[in-house]
C-alpha cells in the first residue's frame, strides 16, 4: 500500500476517489510484476531472491525504467506516426502518456482501451510494432515523402503505407518508386544535343533519329595531280 500510495502521490492523484486509488493499484502492481520478471530473466528461483533481498520500490523502478525506454523512443516518433494505421497509432499515444501505457487494440485478440506494461511479452510487442514503424517511415521518406507535412494535411489523406503500396504498384506498371523521380543527366553522358542529331533534310524525312557521333567527317586523300 505504500508503493500505491507513492504512485498516487507522484501522479498528482487524489487518494480519496476510489476509481483513481483503483488504477494506482493496477499501475503499481504491474510495473512491479515487470520489474520483478526483469531482473529475474524468467528464472523462477532468481525471483524469489529478488522479493527477498530487493526493495519493492526498487523493483518497481526497474519495470518503470524499462517501459520509458519505449517511451522515448515513441516520442521522437510520434510526429511521423499521425498516418500511421491501427494498432500504431493507438500504440504511439499510449507511450507518450504521462505513464507509459499499453494500447490493448494491439493485444490478441485485440481490446478497446489502454492498460499497464505487465511482461516482458508486453515490451516486446510494442517493440516490434515500433521496430516496423521506423522502417515503413524511413521508406516513406526515401521515397521523396514529407511524412510530418503530409500529416497535417486535411482529411482525407492516405495513411503511411498507403505510400508504400502506391510506390510497389508504379513499379509494377514500369514507373518510378518515388512520386519525384530524378530526371537529370548522368553526369559522365555526353549533352543531349552531341548525342543525337534528327534529320531535318527532305532527304532524312521519315529515317529517324542518327547518332551524330558515328558520322565522323571523312578526309580527302592526296589531290590526283591533272585531276578533273
């Protein structure tokens, strides 16, 4: 009880009102749980030890420790993830609450709402779906995207891989990937101009283009002396 009280006090929550004195205990129990199954690496008996010879404060600060982690890394993320789809965005929000939490759409089965980090298991979902997140977005913005502008546009608007989708279904049909394709000159190519010359003469109607660099001017051999 006097883990939750903590909890409660460093959250600015009122102790009278039985809900929040509810979810105090549900967050505190929680992250003890992950701080307990942190140290103790899934070990049963190294458990044990750690209730007996560690603080429970101190357990706590390892689960919490572990989840701002995640946090962080969903913060620096989060102005990238408005586009992103169900459950990362839901996911994304949940980290970058005062406490981080747990978005429950990425449960399975999936569940409306959001709770406490309670495993190992917990964090590495959410690290996978954060892991996934920073490559789609750094394809997305290799493809020439402004991922930040593109989510404040107005409604509607595609979400992040609709991108991706959109860039594989143009190369499929033979075009670019990117939406801005780079169209300057090889800088080791000749001008466009040296390279092919078209025909303008009456004569060269309908011969097509002729690459000017295959028609070298030929020489004149040596005068045929009392040549005509």
């Amino acid at each position: 009880m006097v883990l939750v009280n903590k909890v409660l006090a460093a959250g600015r929550a009122r102790p009278g009102h039985a809900e929040v004195v509810h979810r105090g205990a549900v967050y505190a129990t929680a992250t003890l749980a992950l701080g307990l199954e942190t140290v103790a690496r899934g070990d049963v008996d190294r458990a044990a030890g750690a209730l007996a010879s560690i603080a429970l404060e101190r357990l706590f600060r390892v689960g919490y420790t572990v989840t701002q982690k995640l946090a962080r890394l969903a913060q620096a993320l989060a102005p990238r993830s408005i586009t992103a789809s169900s459950p990362v965005r839901e996911l994304v929000a949940a980290l970058c609450s005062p406490r981080p939490l747990f978005a429950q759409v990425a449960d399975d089965p999936p569940m409306p709402g959001m709770r406490p980090f309670e495993s190992q298991a917990d964090l590495r979902r959410a690290g996978e779906i954060l892991t996934g997140l920073t490559i789609r977005i750094a394809l997305v913005e290799g493809l020439g995207v402004d991922v930040v502008a593109m989510s404040q546009a107005p409604e509607p608007r595609p979400e992040l891989d609709d991108h991706i989708r959109t860039a594989i279904a143009r190369a499929v049909v033979g075009g670019e990937l990117s939406g801005h394709a780079d169209h300057r000159e090889c800088p080791s190519s000749p001008p466009r101009e040296d390279r092919i010359a078209v025909d303008q003469t009456p004569s060269g109607r309908g011969q097509g283009p002729r690459v000017a660099a295959a028609r070298e001017p030929r020489t004149l051999g040596p005068a045929r002396m009392g040549g005509r």
